[in-house]
C-alpha cells in the first residue's frame, strides 16, 4: 500500500480518510489489518534424550487476534516452549517484546501482553469482540495478513460443530470445522476467524489436500478468558473415565440396559480423577450428565449444535470445582452420583502426558543419567515410539496403575550411560527402572538426588533396577570427580529437579 | 546366559534355504546389523587388533577334496507346506525349494534343520544320478538347525549308494585357513565348489529358531541359497555345515557355518534316537569390570569373577543363584571378570561349557556369595517358557473357533501372523518368561479376530486382546476355552449368555448362548472353516514345578474376574 511509507499523522488521516466514506461496507467487510497483529516467536524444545541440551530455536510466525486492554489472543501452541515472543504491528511493522500473560496447552490458548510500553505496535488497531453465535452452515472469515501489511480475508464455511482433539494426545473441545481454500503467508501459524467482524476463533490447522480446517471456537476462548480474569486459572475440568459404546444389543440386555435408552461404559478411570474421586466403578454406565440423556455412541443433543460428545457437558462451560449429576446403572439397578469436577494437572500423573516451558527433571551422576519419565521422553523416539522406544517404559505409560500403587510420584530411570571411569562395566545398561538407591526407594528425582547426597561408610552407592542388571555399583569419590569432568566438558547443569 | 532377546527382534540373517516360494531378496529386508562400512577399513581388523592368535599359514592347510566322494554330497529336495497362523484351519502355502546334504555314516544324511522344516516331502539326489530317492527325517534339533535324514528305502540306499564313503567330522579350524563349501546353491543345477577362509569364531544368533546362540564359524567363501546343510572341507574332512548368511545389502563375503563341536554334539544326543534339545543356565549374568562393583561385592582385585543378575525361576539355577552371587568358575575353568573362559587354548563366552551338556548333565559352579566361596552344583534342564518367542515348525496351529471368535495361544508365529501391536498382549509376550507369566498362566490365550457376523458384530473392535476369563472359567490353556464353551459353564446368573472377559478389558462380550450356536454353524460354512479347533498340549505343562497346582476343576467362579491391569485409553474423553 503506498501509504506504508507515510509519517504517523498521515497514515492516521488516510486511514480515517479510508474508513469515513463507506463506514457500512466497512463493517461488513471488517479490515483484518485493522484487529489482528503479527506474533514473531522463537522456540526452542528441550532435548530428552540430552536433558541438559535444548534443541535448536527455531522461528515460528503467527498472527493474534487483538483483544480489549492491549492484550492478543494466540494458540498455546504458537509459543510452546519460547525464548523470546515479540508483537508486531501489521503493518507499521514496530515491535515490543510480549509476555505471557496466560497459557492453557489443553485448551491449546493464550494471552499475550506487551512487556514494555510501545504505543506504535498498538497504533490504529482496535479490539475484536468475541461471537459465540457460529452454527453449522455459517460463511467465516480467515483473517491474515500480507507481508505489506494489507489484509486478506479468506472465506470458510462451517461444515459442522464437533468435538475433537486440539494440540494434546487424549484432551478434546469443541471445534469448528470448516470447509474453504486458503494461501500460506507469512505470519500463517495460526489465524484469527470472524464472522461479521467479530472473533468466533483461531484456525488451528489446515490440510491443503482436503481444504478442511478445524477452528478453536469462541466458547472455549470465552472460558478461557474469564477463567483467566478471575485471578485464578484453574483450566478446564476433566472427567477421568475412558468409555466404550453401548449399541450392542446383547450387551445392553446383559448389562440390565436394554429397558433404557442410550448410554456409555465405563472401561477405565485415571486415578483420582473426578470420576474415580466420586466414586463411579469401572463398568458403570452413564445414562446422563445433568440431566441431558447420553446415546450409545457417547452423544447427547446439543441446543444449538447437534449431536455433541458427552465429554462437552464437562467441557463446555463447566468449572473446576463445579458439581455434575451422573444418572448411572450398576449391576442393573439404576443410582445418582454427584461428582466435584477437577483438573488432574500434567505433573500429577505418575508420567507426565505432556511437558512444555520447562526441561525434563534428571539427575547426571559420574556418568548415569536418570531422568523422571514423560510422555514427550517417550514420543522422542519418533512417530513410531510406540514400537521403538523401549517397550518396558512404554507399557508403563499405557499401565501405570502397578508403578502408583507401589508408591511412586513418578517413574525414576536410569535413560543411558556415559562411559566414564565411573561407569566402567555398566556402558550398555540403559531404559531400566530405578527401584533403590543405598536401600531407599525412589519415588521421585528428588529422592534419587538425595540419596546420592548422602555418601554411605564405604563410599560405594548402591542402585538398584526392576530387571537386568537388577544392582549397580559406583564409587562416590570417582563420581564426584567425573560429574566435576563433565561440566568442564560441557554439561552445564547435571541435575534438574524443578 | 545373555540377556532375553527383544521381542520380535528382525535377524538380520537369513537361512540359506533355496525356496522358490520365498524370493531371496524378499528375505532381506532388515537394515544392516552393522554400521556402514568404511571404505578404506583395513582388510582384517580382527587379526590385526589380537596378534596373539596364532594364525598359520594358508598353505598349511590341504584345501584338495579328491578323497571326498562326491556321491556323499547330495541334493536335498523338498516340498514344503506352511502352516497359516492367521487362517488356522487353512492348509496353508505349499512351496518346494532345495538344500544340501552329505552321508555322514549308514543311511544317514545330515542337513540343516530348515532344509527339512514344514516339509511334506523330501527327496534326495546324487550329483551323478536322476534318481530322486525317497527321504524322511529321523531327528531333527530347532534349536540348532541340525537334521538327520535318511532314505525310507533300505534297498535303494543300499543299491544308490554303494562303496560311497561318509564324510569324515574333524575338527575347529584356525582362522585364517582355507575352507571349502560344497553344495547345490542357487546358479546352477549341479553341484558347486567355493572356497574361503575362516574370518571369524564366535557365538552367534541362530536364525532359524530365531531365539538361540551357539558357536558359529564366519566365513568368506560364497555360501549361497541351497548351500543350506552342505558340508564344509578342510583336509578332507567336515569342518563345519553351511547354514545362514547375509543378504548382500547388508554385509559382504559373510557366511556362517555350524562348527564341529554343535554337530557332534547334536549327533551324541540323538544316539539315543531322541532328541533332547539344548540345555541352559536362564541366567543373566553382568561383568564385573567396575572397581566399585569389585568392592562392593568384597572380592579380590584378581580380574574374576561375573556378577548374577537374575536366574530365572524356571531354568535350571532357579532357587541356586540369587542376584548379586559371584561366578568365579565354571567346572573348574576360572571365569575372565567379562564372561570369558578359556577351553583348548581358546577364550570363549563361559556358556560354552553350558552348550556341550546333555539335560541331566551337572555343572559344577564356584560362587561368591555373602563374601564366602561356595561350590554348588546345578542340574541342567531346558528352559522351556523361552519357546514362545522362537520360531515354530513341523505343528500346525493351534486354535480354537467359537461363533466367529478366534482364540489361540500366544507364540511368536501367531504374534507376526496378526501382526499384533496391542500393548498388554506384546506385554504378555515379552515378560511371558522374565515375569514368570507362564506359572499363572501356561498357555496365554489371545482372541486374534473375529470373524464377522450378525452376533458378533460389536466385538471386533477387541481383537488382539488377552483373554482372562470364559463363563467364568480361568483360561490358562487353550484346551479350557474349548471346554469353557462347549458345555455348561457359565458366569453366575448368566445361563443365557457366554461371557469372554479380556486382560485390562472392562467390557465383557457377551454372546447369546443359543445364537451362538447357530452362529457357529453358519459362520463354518461361510467363512469356508473346515475344522474349528486343533488342540495339543504344551510342552510346558510337562514340565514339573512350573506351575502353580490348578485348583480342583474350576467351577464357575464369582461373576466377575478382576482383570490385572489395563491397556491404554484410546479414547480417553472428558
């Protein structure tokens, strides 16, 4: 645009100058350049099978969605794991490093402010309001910007309201998904949605084979956001059951079903989670959740949106802390469970499902590297880690419940061996679960590092492994001067417990 | 004594078995066992880095073979039939291929095992003759890819090989001598010649059973398909069978032949006319190289000694060794602090003293332990629950059919067959002897599909699972789905229905019990099921002691089994 190169006064006048004219065509043809201002991060992801390495940084450009007080609605994703985030303006181009003012990974949001004063980046752009109104069939708009600065918006349509997965394994929302055409740019990670000016989400991916998208919707964003203004993020509530579906006849009859309609098995419960916690078994069956009758898929009837998973009903809208009914059937005869909902944090499950911001806890000692187990560790061994990634520590993550009921807060391993004079004789030990160390047993690194910390009489330590090579022996003094080697060497930290 | 191979582990070798129903380079997919090769590695590292082996002089060695009668090599042809562990009841891909043989005494022609595995006809043929002569096997040994073979007609041994004088069996040859491989490879329909030298002697996986480790010799003479169970030359005289190899994509000039010590020791043990099979330790033992390790255990700094790591319960020093107890030797050959002894000169893995035992056999062990010397003596035995990982011939598959339900015991050919990824199932297959699994449950049952009807419709999304329970019966053995089904078994209060309650599987299936039946019927005859059930009894539940006692006749247990563990939520929600 040629006024780009214009002072501030004249950009401001040819602007307005733009605008006064037409104000109605403008407010159908909402100007994205006008709400939406371009998110420059740099990421840069812990390294796993090195935890005192981090990868290489690696640029990611996105654009958010400018929200009232200043602040810029972005998916999590945008910014996982970054080491600077800075606003742009769209096109003035001035910049201001921004902070996170809130992050969500499940909900795959957050809000970014800037972290010092720089009225330029702000300069001209107004905030979006934010429309829940969207229904299937509706037109959207995907905003995005050129690199001159003009806008471009791109036309969608809502093929359907759905509920599915956004950037976590196993956490699902609501998602629009929509139907259209859209250009890479620059600035195209992730990108604001309207409908008639007015925010009703961020596209969160974009398959160019299919021309489909899925759309963060504004209801998520709206709980979001007030969850966050209240001071006190709390995130979005989870059940902790896995179901399986009902529409076997012969099972409703054996179950003492078949006289009602709908309904959802329960296979499985993460441990105190809400549902375990209220007291719901392992093969119960849901017959509704606050009065809204569950089918046998799993679905019940949405006011606006159709048939929707049972999951939106603890999803969609309701807090932590908040009280569902649960219409159940156990051993046929029908009962009513209250259940508190709660959040079960990513570090409170005896492997964590997902890590970001900060690096795997670990322990180097004279060349043993031990580390808390993850599911990120896992996944690092690449798409197909289910069958390369060491199978005992992967059957550990699917069935943890024998490692939690031994005690342990987390799943202490010894992930490999430097070969150092300490180590000597242990080098191709590697993948095994730590039991005991000097005869304590492990239920986190931090018990681990304490029990280095404590040298035994003879000033051997003792490690002690679930399976081959079951004991391992090292000398304290000739660890302790290897761990002084390795740092010259490079390893900047050997442990990380927080 | 090595650690428990990983599950479905690719071997990268391969038999040298010229089948024409398997295609050479379909074999070879696995990537290299090696790292690659350097283009300017020196022509023998292996010599060069150990100047104290003693390597003689190629010309030492006589490398003619005109005393070997060529008549004594022979041409083994078979046609073969594979059983089908994913259609059970199917008869299977028939196929033909050929190997080698060689006379080595009356009417006894020795060969590899693989040559003659899941066969249904052998023939053999001189190098000089069109006659095929009837064959058939009279021992066989898996677990060391050795076979004994023999014409079914006295009279035509007696008339085709007339005055045709057996192979002698010598001895171990040095590295660095000549060989001679003689056989009937792929190239060609009569007889080859190739010639090479001993680059290698060492332990090494054998392919076939695809579990065990014996004594192998490398070679780099061209040992190709249909070399398969070929004698082997050095001065007139076998030293060793041609066997496995590698396919040219991964290593070079590598052959392996099976050395004198595991033939002699295979055709001691079928003197008896029964095979007995290998013995094993079921150890795993750690070297105890660390100076700390040393102390800890309060042992002398004089470089012996190996530590115990685990002993599994089943195998032969179940109960005798214990972790953490010290190996200082083994029938009085002083344990090396990495695991090696010294027989006849040579150093060699301490298993090797293991190898050349027969079941029954004692070894004689000189243990630390609680800082004191002991000496123990251990009775050798198979260790049985190992087998489930090992490659299955000669049997057909094993299984049981029940409205299109699918049930059949877990073993390596079954896992590849279904190509099974389900994680508490592959659990079941890799701790099967680590965890002991076996004593709870002998035979581990897996419903491996369902075959698709009207009543069963909405259990296929469960295949692949581990079944715990049938009407209320506990299944350890595939014969107890059988009986479980076929009668009048039932969960409590559930006389109507059948009830297969699945490993770390909340939800029951549930079938009908008059539908089902119906069921069974019909599915038979649609899906083309000539037979629904093929049950034998394993070879575990022979063994004494294994097992916990069962209980007497289980009757139909509370209404529900509590399943161990469970599996991965796939469709966690909420």
């Amino acid at each position: 645009m040629f006024f780009q190169k214009l002072s501030f006064p004249a950009f401001l006048v040819a602007l307005l100058f733009c605008v006064t004219p037409v104000p109605c065509s403008a407010q159908q043809k909402a100007a994205p350049e006008k709400s939406i201002i371009r998110v420059n991060a740099t990421l840069q992801d812990y390294s796993f099978l090195r935890p005192w390495e981090k990868g290489a940084p690696t640029p990611r450009r996105g654009l958010g969605a400018v929200l009232k007080g200043n602040r810029v609605l972005i998916t999590a994703e945008m910014c996982v794991n970054s080491t600077f985030v800075e606003l742009e303006h769209p096109s003035n181009g001035a910049r201001v490093p921004a902070r996170i003012a809130g992050i969500d990974y499940e909900a795959n949001l957050a809000v970014l402010e800037p972290a010092e004063a720089n009225s330029k980046v702000f300069e001209g752009l107004e905030a979006l309001e934010i429309d829940e109104s969207v229904v299937a069939g509706d037109t959207l708009n995907v905003w995005q910007v050129e690199d001159n600065g003009d806008g471009v918006s791109t036309d969608v349509e809502v093929l359907r309201v759905d509920v599915g997965r956004y950037y976590i394994p196993g956490s699902v929302f609501l998602l629009y998904q929509v139907k259209g055409s859209l250009q890479a740019r620059v600035n195209s990670f992730t990108l604001p949605v309207v409908k008639n000016g007015k925010l009703v989400g961020m596209l969160l991916s974009y398959s160019s084979k299919e021309q489909t998208a899925g759309v963060l919707p504004a209801p998520v964003i709206n709980t979001f956001l007030a969850d966050l203004d209240d001071g006190d993020y709390q995130g979005f509530p989870n059940l902790g059951i896995s179901i399986a579906q009902t529409l076997d006849e012969t099972l409703r009859e054996f179950s003492g079903i078949d006289k009602v309609e709908g309904g959802i098995f329960v296979r499985e419960l993460a441990k105190d989670g809400s549902a375990d916690k209220a007291g719901i078994l392992k093969g119960d069956v849901i017959l509704s959740i606050n009065g809204q009758p569950i089918d046998a898929r799993g679905n019940y009837s949405h006011p606006k949106y159709g048939k929707l998973s049972f999951s939106h009903l603890v999803r969609g809208g309701a807090k932590v802390g908040d009280k569902i009914k649960l219409e159940i059937v156990r051993d046929a005869k029908p009962m009513t469970i209250d259940v508190e909902l709660t959040r079960k944090l990513p570090e409170d499950h005896l492997i964590d499902p997902y890590m970001f911001d900060r690096g795997p806890k670990y322990v180097i000692f004279g060349g043993l590297i031990f580390q808390e187990l993850t599911l990120p560790y896992l996944e690092s061994w690449g798409e197909e880690w289910t069958t390369r990634a060491p199978f005992k520590l992967v059957h550990a993550n699917a069935e943890p419940h024998a490692y939690e009921e031994e005690g342990r807060e987390k799943l202490v391993f010894l992930s490999s061996v430097l070969k150092t004079p300490s180590t000597l004789g242990y080098e191709a030990v590697n993948s095994v679960i730590v039991t005991k160390v000097n005869g304590t047993f492990i239920k986190n690194i931090k018990d681990l590092a304490k029990a280095f910390a404590e040298v035994p009489g003879d000033g051997l330590h003792t490690i002690e492994f679930d399976e081959y090579p079951k004991v391992i022996y090292v000398d304290d003094r000739a660890s302790r001067l290897v761990n002084q080697q390795l740092i010259q060497y490079g390893i900047g930290l050997l442990e990380r417990l927080e | 004594m090595n650690p428990p191979l990983p599950p479905l582990s690719r071997i990268a070798l391969i038999s040298l078995l010229a089948a024409s129903t398997i295609p050479w380079n379909a074999v070879s997919q696995q990537k290299p066992a090696f790292g690659p090769l350097l283009k300017n590695a020196p022509a023998a590292p292996a010599a060069a880095a150990e100047p104290v082996v003693d390597i003689p002089p190629p010309e030492s060695v006589q490398t003619d073979i005109s005393e070997i009668s060529l008549d004594a090599i022979v041409r083994v042809e078979v046609d073969t039939k594979q059983p089908n562990y994913r259609v059970p009841w199917n008869v299977g891909g028939m196929g033909s291929g050929n190997g080698t043989g060689f006379l080595v005494g009356p009417n006894r022609f020795l060969t590899n095992a693989h040559v003659v595995s899941d066969t249904r006809l052998i023939y053999i043929k001189k190098v000089n003759d069109p006659k095929p002569y009837k064959a058939r096997v009279v021992n066989v040994a898996h677990d060391c890819d050795l076979a004994l073979l023999e014409l079914e007609s006295d009279i035509d041994f007696e008339t085709g090989f007339k005055g045709v004088q057996p192979l002698f069996i010598g001895g171990t040859p040095k590295l660095n001598t000549t060989v001679i491989v003689v056989g009937y490879p792929i190239g060609g329909e009569r007889i080859s010649v190739t010639r090479g030298v001993v680059s290698r002697i060492d332990f090494r996986a054998y392919s076939h059973s695809g579990v065990d480790n014996h004594l192998a010799i490398q070679i780099d003479a061209a040992i190709n398909p249909g070399n398969s169970g070929g004698p082997v030359l050095q001065n007139n005289q076998v030293v060793g069978v041609a066997f496995q190899g590698y396919s040219g994509n991964v290593a070079q000039n590598t052959g392996y032949m099976i050395p004198v010590p595991v033939i002699e020791r295979f055709l001691k043990d079928v003197e008896d006319g029964n095979y007995d099979h290998y013995v094993d330790m079921a150890t795993s033992v750690i070297s105890i190289l660390n100076p700390a390790q040393r102390r800890a255990l309060a042992l002398p700094n004089d470089g012996i000694g190996v530590m115990v790591a685990e002993a599994d319960a089943a195998g032969s020093a179940g109960g005798v060794l214990k972790t953490k107890d010290v190996l200082l030797s083994i029938d009085g050959h002083p344990i090396a602090s990495d695991g090696f002894i010294e027989i006849e000169g040579e150093r060699v893995d301490l298993n090797e003293i293991i190898e050349r035992k027969f079941a029954g056999d004692t070894v004689n062990l000189e243990i630390w332990r609680d800082e004191k010397r002991e000496e123990i003596t251990i009775t050798l035995k198979r260790f049985i629950p190992y087998l489930i990982q090992s490659e299955q011939y000669d049997r057909l598959p094993n299984f049981v059919l029940f409205a299109g339900l699918q049930f059949q015991p877990l073993d390596r050919s079954m896992m590849v067959a279904h190509n099974i990824s389900e994680l508490s199932t592959r659990y079941f297959y890799s701790y099967y002897g680590p965890d002991e699994i076996y004593r709870e449950r002998p035979q581990v049952i897996v419903l491996t599909d369902v075959l698709p009807d009207s009543t069963n419709t909405h259990l296929q999304t469960f295949i692949h699972r581990v079944v715990d329970s049938i009407n209320g019966k506990k299944i350890t053995l595939l014969q107890d789905v059988y009986d479980a089904l076929h009668g009048d078994l039932h969960e409590d209060g559930r006389e109507a229905y059948h009830v297969v309650r699945l490993v770390g599987e909340e939800r029951p299936l549930v079938l009908k019990r008059k539908d089902a039946a119906v069921a069974h019927e019909r599915i038979k005859s649609q899906y083309n099921v000539g037979f629904d059930h093929f049950i034998e009894v394993p070879e575990i539940i022979k063994e004494e002691g294994l097992i916990k006692p069962l209980e007497p006749d289980a009757a139909p247990a509370e209404k529900k089994d509590e399943p161990a563990a469970d599996a991965a939520p796939k469709d966690k929600a909420a």
